[in-house]
C-alpha cells in the first residue's frame, strides 16, 4: 500500500539524516570480517514497530539461512538498533528453524533490549579464520636476485615479506559444522587481501596468485586454486567471497586465468587436467546467466556479457543506506538493488560508470543502471577466457574442445568490435543497452581489448592518439592511472583514486599491444604506480604509516591512500602486492628466465 511505502521513506529519511551527523565507518567483525561492510552508527533507536520490509523477488541469499543472515525482519531490526555489526552473529547456537521461532515471538514494538537478549541467546562471536603458516614462503625467492635496480629490489623483498602475515585458513569447528556458519569454508590455506578483509575474494586472489608466483609460492597458489575448485563445485560458480551474504553475485571472472599462470609457471599437466573441467562449469554458467543478445543498427545479433547479479533486495551489508537509495532512486527500488549488486559484482563498488550522466540523480546511486550497461571489461574477460580455455585444451591435445572455445571468443570479439568500439573517438566504450549509445567517458577499461592481441594495428594507433590527446588528461598524473575523470561523483573507483587491479590491466594491455607507443605508456604508467607504492611502504611522508594500500590518490606519488567508500582506506594489501611485483617482473627482470622455468614444480 502505498501509505506504508510512504511512511517506509520518511522514516528512513530520518533515522539515516540522523546517523548521518555521525558516520563512522566500521567492520562488521573483528578478525572474522568480511570485505562486506557495514556503517557503524553511533545513534541508534530502543524501540520499532513491526516493518513493513522491502517488496523484492529475489533475495540475496538462498537456503535455510537466508532469513537470518540476509533480509528478513532480523536484518532490518539489528540495523534499525544500530546492532548490525553483532547481530546476527557468527556463529548460529540453535538450529535455523528455532531462531526462526524465536524471532517471530518476539512482541512489537520491539525493545532493543529484547531484541539485544533474543541475539546473546541464539548466537555468539566466533572467528572463523585462524592464521596459517603458508609452508612455501621464503625470505629470498629467485626472482628478487634478478631485480637489477637497488630500489626496487628493496621494493620489492618488503611485498614478499607481507605474504607471511596475509595466510589464514578455516578453523577446524567451522569444517566440522558448516551448518552452523554463514560460510562456505574450503579445504586449504590461502592469502586474504588484507586489513579487516578476513576472507577469501573472487578477483582479489588474481592478482594475489601473480604475486605469489613473483614469489615462487606455487605450493600456496596451487592450494588457492583447489579451494576456488571447491567453490565452482558447490555454488557452480565462484561467488564474490566466501560469505553467504554475498553468494548470489560473483566478481569478474578469472579463473581461468590463475589457473594458465600456473600451468605456465610450472607446467603441471595432470593438475591441468583435474581443473579444466571446472573452467567448463564456470564459463558455462557465466554464460547462461550473465549473457545478453545486443542487436546493432545492422541487424546483426551478437551473444555479450553484463554484470548482472541475481539479488534485487537491499544488501545486508549496507541495508539501510540501500532501502533508502531505492526507495528515492528513478528507476524502481528492485531495479536500483539488483544494479547496487551488480555493481558489486563487477567488483567496482562503486563508480560513475554504473550511475546515469544526467538526468534527475545523475552522478549518484539513486540514478544507479549497472544492469542496463554492457561493459567493456566483463567481455574482454570472456574473449580472454576462451581463448586461454583454448589454448589449455590445445596444450593437453583436446583439439575438438579447443576449437569450441576458439569459435565462441571468435564470436565474442566481433561483438565487441562491432558493439562498443567507438570509430570517431578510436577506442572501445562500454554501451548503454536502453539508450543505445556509447557511454563516452574515460575509464582504464577502454583499452582492455588490446590485452587479447587480436585489434588490427591501425586501432591500436587511433587508442594511442586517444590516450594522448582526447582521453581528457588520463595521463597526467604523477600517481598512476585514474579510475576515471568523473569529478561530479565521489564514488571510490572514481577520480582522484588509483587502484592496483584497473592500473595492471591498464598496464598489460598496452604492453601486450604490440605498438611501441603504447608500450611507452604502458612502461610510464607502471613507474608511475610503482614509485608511488615505493613511497608508501619505505618513504611515506607526513605522519601516515608505511603501508602498502588498497587504493592511492594518484594526483601525488608520495603513496598518499585513496579515499572515499563505504569503508576506511584499508593497508595490507593483497592484490596491490601482487600487481606491482608482476609489474617489477615484467619490466625489471629482462631475461626470459623470469617468466618460465624458474618456479618449482608442483
């Protein structure tokens, strides 16, 4: 009724203007944290009435937890008391069904009191990680010894050195009972990105595995990949990370590629063997739930990619903030909640790529569209993937498998060229599917493509011509590359923040492009990137720590972090640590030693 809804948005519009006087950011637990994470809010009220919840389809978890742990009358009381971070906790003490029961004998309107004594009852702090000894860490790996530069040697022996405080694996208690943990726990140690992400993440682990193979840790990465293995066979699919809060949305896809950099490092055909036919189950889920059929002005019909998560209610990590963006956003509140999850899933949480240009909201997750772009990276990911998938097959001498995928990234790519390349701005663009145009702005995603080596040479030139001159500055900064150059929005993976992740792909995609100028960049960005974790972790300035970070301001390079999100800067940092020691490879070590042969087999 829409009286109620009304009432809904008046109340949230209050209680949030109220916590919004006193934000402060916080994990949602201590050493059990997730990378979902909450506000901390220093108000809170004593007393609700009985909700009116949010009228969604799809939930964001499914199974008997999914009304404890991810909407539902639960989540909405603890954040409405401002108990979100405790309640519900990490470790259920009666079964799903009794806390059900209890919950709804609880009396409205509810006391936080009450409800303070309904959680102490039925659930209690638990870590689920504890920290583990990765058995293949050393002080002085190989490739440190071929690192020339004296500075980026010591560089680069400070990042190896982190590995060995990053290791977590599950606790024996969360093994045993599963069913009492809202995670999925997988069999062996692996490398967390860091700070109070306590978990295992999707995309993370990319280029934390580049890393530590940097660091000849082919034990460790080899491990990571089994638990990722056990993962796609319980889910068919790799979710965001290893909390059920987050399992209806994945993160762009990668697998396949941990797994060709390990076989290149130590060309373990049987392990291979044993793992490609879950690269069979993931690509194949990618695409048939995340494809799309974009027609073009031609009439010509092309199979693509979107981030496109299952979910449209608001996420438990963030319920209110959500609830309230749909209800005030354009669009519908279930099409706002499904794009916020999209957009997690596209592991840009969040950016002006995935909010409207103009219009009413613009720059703002209330004009929020994710599910209505189709994105560059996402399906150069998938052309990547067929063609390593190929490659894979081809190697193990399954030819009838390689030419399937061969065929499909075919496909892909002339989908791309044909639907998102730009020919009066020479480069690629993500597209608006409901609008049906280029969305023209610059983001390092616009040269992805070139990291497949299949754009013709006269392409590659119009992208140089495009980044030196109409890019807008993309390349004037002293820190690195810009997530974009949208000052309007102040999202984290946007302008003035450089990421490790966008900065390496940017990077290899040049490198890989097969134009000495573009080569030239790519050489200039990741000095750039690299002087400026330099700084960070062995030089910083001011009063900051030394620290290696999730994210820097890259108008400096003194190693200043990024800012902004729905969380503080945080420093360890997984994948900048394993970005930057490829970078180091694939600059500083000149040998061809360095990318083959040189790991351990395993």
């Amino acid at each position: 009724m829409w009286w109620s809804w009304l009432f809904v948005v008046l109340y949230l519009s209050t209680l949030i203007q109220l916590y919004c006087h006193s934000f402060r950011i916080g994990v949602s637990k201590s050493e059990s944290a997730s990378k979902w994470m909450t506000i901390r809010l220093k108000h809170h009220v004593d007393v609700i009435s009985e909700p009116v919840l949010p009228n969604c389809s799809e939930p964001v978890c499914t199974g008997p937890l999914s009304n404890i742990y991810c909407s539902g009358k639960l989540v909405h009381a603890a954040w409405a008391f401002g108990l979100q971070n405790t309640c519900p906790g990490d470790m259920m003490l009666q079964s799903p069904d009794a806390i059900i029961n209890a919950l709804n004998k609880l009396e409205y309107p509810l006391k936080r009191d009450d409800f303070k004594r309904f959680c102490s009852q039925n659930f209690a702090p638990f870590p689920y990680l504890k920290v583990a000894k990765l058995i293949d860490w050393t002080e002085d790996p190989p490739n440190l010894r071929r690192v020339k530069d004296t500075k980026l040697r010591s560089l680069a022996k400070r990042l190896n050195g982190i590995w060995k405080f990053l290791g977590r694996e599950f606790d024996d208690k969360v093994r045993e009972k599963p069913e009492i943990f809202p995670v999925l726990p997988v069999p062996n140690p692996f490398v967390v990105p860091g700070g109070f992400f306590q978990m295992y993440f999707y995309w993370d682990s990319y280029w934390i595995m580049k890393g530590l193979l940097f660091s000849n840790m082919t034990v460790t990465v080899r491990n990571m990949i089994e638990n990722f293995a056990t993962v796609i066979r319980y889910h068919g699919f790799i979710p965001n990370a290893g909390n059920i809060q987050l399992s209806r949305r994945s993160q762009p896809p990668l697998f396949t590629q941990m797994l060709a950099d390990y076989y290149q490092a130590t060309g373990n055909e049987t392990f291979l063997s044993e793992c490609l036919p879950l690269v069979d189950a993931e690509l194949s889920w990618w695409l048939a739930n995340r494809s799309v059929v974009v027609s073009t002005d031609s009439s010509q019909h092309y199979t693509m990619f979107q981030y496109r998560a299952a979910s449209n209610c608001p996420r438990p990590e963030n319920y209110l903030v959500d609830l309230y963006n749909g209800l005030k956003g354009t669009g519908g509140a279930e099409f706002i909640w499904s794009s916020i999850a999209s957009a997690c899933e596209s592991g840009l949480d969040f950016s002006s790529r995935w909010f409207a240009y103009s219009g009413a909201h613009s720059h703002s997750k209330y004009s929020i569209r994710t599910n209505k772009i189709l994105p560059v990276d996402l399906n150069v990911f998938m052309v990547w993937n067929y063609d390593t998938a190929a490659d894979l097959y081809h190697s193990l001498g399954s030819d009838s498998k390689s030419q399937k995928y061969r065929k499909m990234a075919d496909e892909l790519w002339s989908g791309i060229e044909a639907v998102l390349w730009n020919e009066a701005a020479g480069v690629w663009f993500d597209y608006d599917l409901a609008k049906r145009k280029h969305r023209r702005k610059f983001y390092p995603s616009n040269v992805f493509p070139l990291l497949l080596g299949r754009a013709k040479s006269q392409k590659a030139d119009r992208v140089n011509y495009y980044l030196r001159y109409s890019s807008g500055g993309a390349l004037d900064y002293r820190g690195g590359i810009p997530s974009s150059l949208d000052r309007e929005c102040h999202e984290q993976w946007d302008f003035p923040n450089g990421w490790a992740p966008s900065t390496h792909l940017f990077v290899e995609s040049l490198r890989l492009s097969s134009n000495e100028d573009l080569y030239e960049i790519a050489l200039q960005t990741a000095n750039k990137f690299v002087r400026t974790v330099y700084n960070g972790l062995i030089n910083p300035s001011g009063k900051r720590p030394a620290a290696c970070w999730e994210k820097y301001d890259i108008r400096f390079d003194d190693g200043r972090p990024g800012v902004g999100g729905e969380y503080p800067v945080q420093m360890g940092f997984g994948w900048t640590n394993g970005a930057v020691l490829d970078m180091i490879l694939r600059f500083n070590i000149d040998d061809e030693e360095s990318f083959r042969g040189v790991y351990s087999k395993y």
